[in-house]
C-alpha cells in the first residue's frame, strides 16, 4: 500500500564541512538540520545530500563566475577535500545520494533531477546553507519545474539575517509552504 510520502524527498543542501564552518559556528544551528534527517528517515521518506564540489583542476570553473572564480585561486574544494564531505551532524547512510553540483543551484550540472525523476519524487522538502545561495536558487529552479515545495524555515542559515527573513517570510511563500522542522514533523503525522 502507497503512502502519501512515496513521492517525497528531503534534500539537505550543502551542509558540507567548509560551509558549515562559516555559517554555523555552534553545533545548536544544525540541530533542526538532524531533526529533519531523522524524522525523514523515520518516515521512509529518502534523504538526498547535496554538496558543492569541482573536478582536480577546477575545470568547471569559469574565470566570469563571480561566486567561484575564487575558489580556483583558494583552492581546497575537489570532490575528494574534506570541505567538500557532508558534514558528521547528518552523516548519509547507505543508499543515501550524495549529489555533487558545480553551480549555486542544486541542479546545476548534477545528476538531481535524473535521480528525482527515476524515483517519481514530485515534492521536495529544502533545507541548506545559505538561505540566500542554495536554497533560493534551488527553489525557483524546482518551482519552474513544476515540484511541489516545503521549505522548514530553522533548517535554513544564511550570514545575513534580514535577507534570511525577507526570503522566508515574504519570497518564498509565494511558491512553497514555509515550515519549522517541529511543524513539517508534525504534519508527518
């Protein structure tokens, strides 16, 4: 028998070791992130890591990208550094997709949609760091293509929390449900 969760997934995005250490400098801010894992877990609804991360030599990296262009001269962020591993507070189990991206979206140039659509997933359930970077580009990218979207609000960080605020009482409502983790647990049911 077919639950109404079936075609449902969580994404936990970018809560990697080198963006967690700028954004969440006390373990407390993670903690809705664990929730959210758990209870997705406990529902058998699947959980899908997505991370930021570039080939050696940092091919996918263009000179003209504002954001990343730096990151070529820094360094430190190939698929095999260790601030490109998802971070120990929600560690994947087994069979749990860790996608890698190359953009700020979680689509871009990852294998996300492939793996939504082989499972039928039709809702997606965001979480991230940052507010402003992934979250947001990821929402409107899934909106326009036709997901349906809850956001658990606590399970967003952003540097900034006027543009954390702006995003998640007045932009993103338009094209998703806002939650706390405790409510989306709830709903669960």
């Amino acid at each position: 028998m077919q639950n109404h969760h079936d075609k449902t997934a969580l994404l936990v995005m970018d809560v990697q070791n080198g963006i967690v250490s700028r954004f969440a400098e006390n373990g407390k801010a993670l903690l809705p992130f664990q929730k959210a894992v758990e209870a997705a877990r406990r529902h058998n609804i699947p959980v899908i890591f997505v991370r930021v991360a570039f080939s050696e030599g940092y091919p996918e990296i263009s000179p003209r990208n504002k954001s990343f262009s730096q990151v070529s001269q820094f360094g430190g962020m190939t698929v095999s550094d260790t601030a490109t591993q998802i971070h120990e507070s929600v560690q994947p189990q087994p069979g749990e997709p860790v996608v890698t991206k190359f953009r700020v979206s979680a689509f871009a140039g990852s294998n996300l949609e492939v793996i939504l659509r082989s499972r039928q997933i039709d809702t997606l359930i965001l979480s991230g760091i940052a507010t402003s970077g992934v979250v947001l580009s990821t929402l409107r990218e899934a909106a326009d293509k036709d997901f349906a979207l809850t956001v658990l609000s606590d399970a967003c960080l952003d540097a900034d929390p006027e543009v954390h605020r702006v995003l998640i009482e007045k932009v993103f409502p338009r094209q998703a449900d806002v939650l706390t983790v405790d409510a989306w647990i709830e709903s669960l049911g």
